[in-house]
C-alpha cells in the first residue's frame, strides 16, 4: 500500500503545484499547525521535522519560524522540488534519525496516508526530544451550506477521507493532546482541482490507474455547484 501510495504523490507533482498555486490550501495549514504548536513550546520549535514535506509547501513554512528544518518524504518526485533544506526521502515507520534528535515534528495532511497511523506515531516519538511537541493535521472533508457532506450523494469506489479519527487516536496513544477543527470556504472548482490530483483522485478510484481515476474524478464531480466548506481537523500532542 505504501508503494502505491508513493507513487501516487510521485505522478502529482504538476496537479499539486497547480492545486496550492490557485488556493493556497496546504500554507494556511501548515501556518496554522506551526502556529499552535509553537504555542506550546517554551522559546520558538527548534529543529523540526517536517514529515511528508512534499513539494516543500509546509517546509516553507516552518523554514519561516525556526532555522532547522528536515523535509521528509517516502515520494521522490514530490521531494526532488525541495532544493533548500536538508532532506530525506524515508517512510514515517522508519524514521532514519537518532532517537531524541529534534524538537518538533509535524505531519501536515500527511499522517492519514498510513494504513497504521499509531505506527508512525510511536516512531515519532522515539525521535523526538522529552520536551518536544507533534503536530498533525487531517482531513474531515468537504460540506454543503446545510451541512452535508458533499459526497455523500456521490457513487464512488470508495470513501474520502475514511481515517481521520484514526490520527485523533494514534497522537492520543502516545500524547497528551489537544484538538480543534479549521473551516475554509471552498469552491467547486477548487473540489475538483483537487481531485485532479492522482494521489487524491485516488481516495474515490483506488483501482483505476492514474489517468483513468483523474477522468472518473472530474465527471463524478462535473455538476458540482456552488460554495462549500472543507474542514480539516488538527491535533497537537505534548508528553504526557
Ligand atoms: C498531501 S501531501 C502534503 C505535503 C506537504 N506537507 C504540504 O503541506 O504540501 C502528503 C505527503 O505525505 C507523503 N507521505 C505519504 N505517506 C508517507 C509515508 N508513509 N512516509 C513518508 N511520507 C509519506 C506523500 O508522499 C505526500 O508528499
């Protein structure tokens, strides 16, 4: 599955792009999961591991509040447009660190992208330092002014996102931790930009090959209309 989902993130390098380019998405995120976190730190994040860092969005970020970033990646294509930090291409459950060797480690939109999430999570913690601060950031979809999800009326092979309580729980098992939920009023073009994305596109259609599920994406969503809320749902995790 993790094969799969590497190269999924590898064939979405110019969907991405085009993707934050128009909304800006991932940034407001990351700055807002650096904002809490730093919150909870005593004089700003220290060395932070930036996992699943991407195309850099997030490293971006967090290269704006603290001067040691690592970008870590299991997707190659994703990180080669990456060309400022340190950084490394490795799979959450194996992090190639030293145990207690940094500060802060954020999964921005990340995390739920593991089949184990309480797995990746015990690895982070191994590397993070006794004082240190997790962050993560997951996604609880997309819903109609009434408040319905969008794609409940939507035939599809399966359901997008399905694990994020999953995260809730896994930074629970390991953390004392804190959580909220972040609204963005969206459009419907903007819902089907981002399932223009193979690797997103591949929540709905997991057994179509790339081009084919990017196609089935735009026609599922092709009457779409209107405005939208999307909401993502942030924990933040402290030793206990
Ligand atoms: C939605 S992107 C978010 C990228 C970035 N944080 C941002 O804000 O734009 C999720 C990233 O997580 C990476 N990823 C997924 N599973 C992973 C794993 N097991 N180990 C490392 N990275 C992983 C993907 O390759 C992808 O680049």
């Amino acid at each position: 599955m993790k094969a799969v989902v590497r190269q999924n993130f590898d064939a979405s390098v110019d969907a991405y792009t085009t993707y934050e380019r128009r909304t800006n998405r991932f940034t407001s995120l990351a700055r807002l999961l650096a904002a809490e976190m730093t919150a909870r730190t005593d004089g700003g994040l220290g060395t932070v591991l930036d996992a699943g860092a991407g195309t850099g969005v997030s490293t971006r970020v967090f290269a704006e509040t603290t001067a040691d970033t690592i970008a870590l990646d299991i997707s190659r294509e994703m990180l080669r447009k990456i060309d400022s930090t340190a950084r490394l291409q490795a799979d959450f459950d194996h992090l190639p660190l030293r145990d207690q060797s940094v500060d802060a480690i954020a999964f921005t939109a990340s995390l739920f992208l593991v089949p184990e999430p309480a797995t990746a999570v015990r690895e982070a913690a191994k590397v993070l330092r006794a004082d240190g601060v997790i962050g993560a950031v997951a996604p609880l979809g997309w819903f109609r002014p009434d408040g319905t999800d969008v794609f409940e009326q939507f035939e599809r092979e399966s359901r997008s996102p399905t694990d994020t309580s999953a995260v809730e729980e896994a930074v629970a098992g390991e953390f004392s931790t804190s959580t909220g939920t972040w609204k963005f009023s969206t459009t419907a073009e903007n819902i089907r930009l981002f399932h223009a994305i193979p690797a997103m596109a591949a929540r709905l259609y997991p057994k179509l090959d790339t081009e084919k599920r990017v196609r089935r994406a735009r026609e599922l969503l092709g009457s779409l209309d209107g405005t939208f809320e999307q909401r993502w749902r942030w924990v933040i995790g402290v030793p206990e």
